[in-house]
C-alpha cells in the first residue's frame, strides 16, 4: 500500500515534476535549499488533505504567473488502485480547490483518509507545543478521521453548526434578538450542545488512547523516564447548555460562539511542567515528534495499514544522539525524508533523488 505515483503541473516553483517513490520504504529527496523537497511533500500532502501544511493560502500553491495548478497521484490498498487528482484554480478574488478520487467527488475528508492516511513532520512541527490551541485542535481533527474514519461525519456535522449558529449571532448586530430569531438560536443551540458533546467525547476516548503512546515515544526519544500528561481542556465548566445561555449576551456582541469545541485545547505536561511554557526547546521538539509518532501508530493499530510518513528536514533540527533514537523509532511502511544536509549514518534509504537534476 502506499503512494506509486506523484505528477504536478504549475505547482510552487515546479512546471511539471514526477516521481515514483520506492513502497514500503525510505525515500530521500536530498539536495540543497530552494530546490523544492518542502514542495515535493506539500504536494502529496495536498491529496491527502486538501490542504497545505505552510500555507492557510490555497493560491500560494500556484506557481507565479499560473492560474491553475494540478496535483495527481496514484495509490494502492493492497490491490485496489486509487487515484486522486486536485486542481487548484486562481480567480480575481479567492482560489478554488477541485478534488476528485477516483473521478468522484469526496463527500467528506473522511474519503482522502481512506485514501491515503499519512503523518508530516516539519521543523514547523514543533508549534503544535509552543503555539495556541488551534495547531492541537488541528492535530485533533486530523487524526480523529485517520483513526476512525466514521467521526468525520460528527466532525462536519459540528462545523456546520458552529457556522449557522456564527452567521445567526452576527445577523443580531449587537441588538436582542427578536421572537424568531431566539427560537432559531435555541434550535442551533440543541443541536451545537448534542454535536459538540459528540466529538468532545471522541476527541477525549482519542488522547486516552494516544497519551500512553506519546510517553512511549517521548521517552525513547528523550532517553529519560519524565512522564508525559496529555489531558483535554474544555473552555466552559458544568453543562454545556447552561454555559451557552451564559454566554449569550458575550457571543451576541462578539458575533461569534465564544466557547465550545472550537475553543478547547489540549494540555500537555512533562513531569508536572506546562510543556509550552516550562520545556526546553529540546524538550518541545521530542515530544512534538513524539506526538506525531504516537498518532501514527494509533492509526496503523486501529486500522491495520501503514500510513504514509512525511519528515522535512527533521534531522536537521535534531542532534546525533536523537537523530539516532529517531532512526530506531521510525515504522514500517512507506516514508519521504528530506534533508539539505547529510545523512544519519544509521538511514538506509531505497532511493536517493537530487531535485537539482531534476528539470522545474
């Protein structure tokens, strides 16, 4: 299983590129900086996502002076053959994303989990430690569907209503809502309360699976014992439906819901120590890895596949000794590494490509 074949056309700094990256593997793209590795991975990560991980700006992913860019790749589950093809088109005011698998399009991301389930790590990687609360919802969301493909229908479901109930609170203005609308209100108000205890309740079921798995992983990085503590904070107490009414009059000024899944977060602790704000540098950075290795085996337990594992530049922000407990830990399956420097000497890829012969 695995990616076989990736082809883009007017994509970043490439015209058209192709490549087939070895299965079951490690495949290393070295060569040195402004050649386009990041790209390489942004791509396959674009079909499996929709979506960037440098980029919240689907039009930073056309190449300059292009209108349109095209991202297809082919992949195989044992036997079955999936293609998936992303058509990225700039307008005058925003950028359009197409994506279709197998010809069709996907109804939910739950599809492109299907598809193709993959893991990243950037040197960027470490902000789901030090950043805010969005970079570990995302990190929430996205494994979420990985791990079950079934709990991206309650995740769309929560993100519809989140956004009718946002355009209503803004449709006040400020002012009281008159009959009507406060009967609307209570009507997305159930269903947020009914939606939102949903997938708090899957998000929290995941991080018990996933704490015990990110000690594992953090402490063979780390080569110590401090214990990892990964808990889920909501940002209301009590009742969920007693905190909305709390929150009326704020979330009527603000024209948005100003608590709810949305605004939860997950704390991560090492030894007692808030990780964002007490770790070391090192510290964050193993424990980043940690996590991302941690839902990586989660998805291949829950699911009985190896997910595609993408590294950018990893091991040229970890030094020898975590370069080569990184080494130990990496899985089975299918991998994409690339680096401008060196390579660890423990690193036995299948196949080594240098994007400088290869023609942008």
């Amino acid at each position: 299983m695995g990616l076989h074949e990736l082809r883009v056309r007017d994509f970043r700094l490439f015209h058209e590129f192709a490549f087939e990256p070895v299965h079951d593997a490690i495949t290393v793209l070295l060569s040195q900086n402004g050649t386009g590795k990041t790209s390489v991975l942004e791509a396959v990560y674009a079909l499996a996502t929709a979506s960037s991980f440098r980029t919240s700006s689907a039009s930073d992913m056309i190449r300059t002076g292009s209108s349109l860019a095209e991202v297809h790749g082919v992949v195989f589950q044992h036997e079955r053959r999936i293609q998936v093809d992303l058509t990225l088109s700039r307008g005058v005011r925003n950028t359009t994303k197409r994506m279709l698998v197998n010809g069709q399009r996907p109804q939910s991301r739950a599809v492109l989990s299907e598809a193709l389930p993959l893991t990243v790590f950037t040197p960027e990687g470490v902000d789901i430690i030090r950043q805010g609360p969005e970079h570990r919802r995302t990190f929430l969301t996205n494994l979420l569907t990985d791990v079950d493909l079934t709990t991206g229908d309650v995740i769309e479901r929560f993100n519809h209503v989140l956004s009718q109930r946002n355009a209503l609170l803004r449709s006040f203005a400020g002012e009281a809502p008159s009959r009507s609308q406060r009967e609307e209100l209570e009507t997305w108000d159930l269903e947020f309360c009914v939606t939102g205890e949903r997938l708090v309740a899957a998000r929290i079921a995941l991080l018990n699976d996933l704490a015990p798995l990110t000690t594992h992983f953090y402490q063979s990085l780390a080569d110590n014992e401090l214990r990892v503590e990964v808990t889920y904070e909501r940002s209301w107490q009590g009742d969920l439906s007693n905190a909305l009414r709390a929150s009326f009059n704020d979330d009527r000024y603000r024209g948005h819901s100003t608590i709810g899944p949305q605004r939860d977060d997950v704390a991560l602790r090492l030894a007692g120590r808030d990780a964002r704000r007490q770790a070391s540098q090192g510290e964050q950075r193993s424990l980043a890895l940690a996590l991302r290795l941690a839902g990586h085996e989660l998805v291949r337990q829950r699911r009985g596949l190896d997910p595609l594992l993408l590294l950018d530049d990893v091991f040229g922000e970890l030094d020898s000794l975590r370069s080569d407990r990184l080494l130990r830990l990496l899985p089975v399956g299918q991998t994409l590494v690339t680096t401008s420097t060196p390579l660890p000497l423990g690193m036995n890829p299948a196949a080594i490509i240098d994007l400088t012969k290869v023609k942008t």
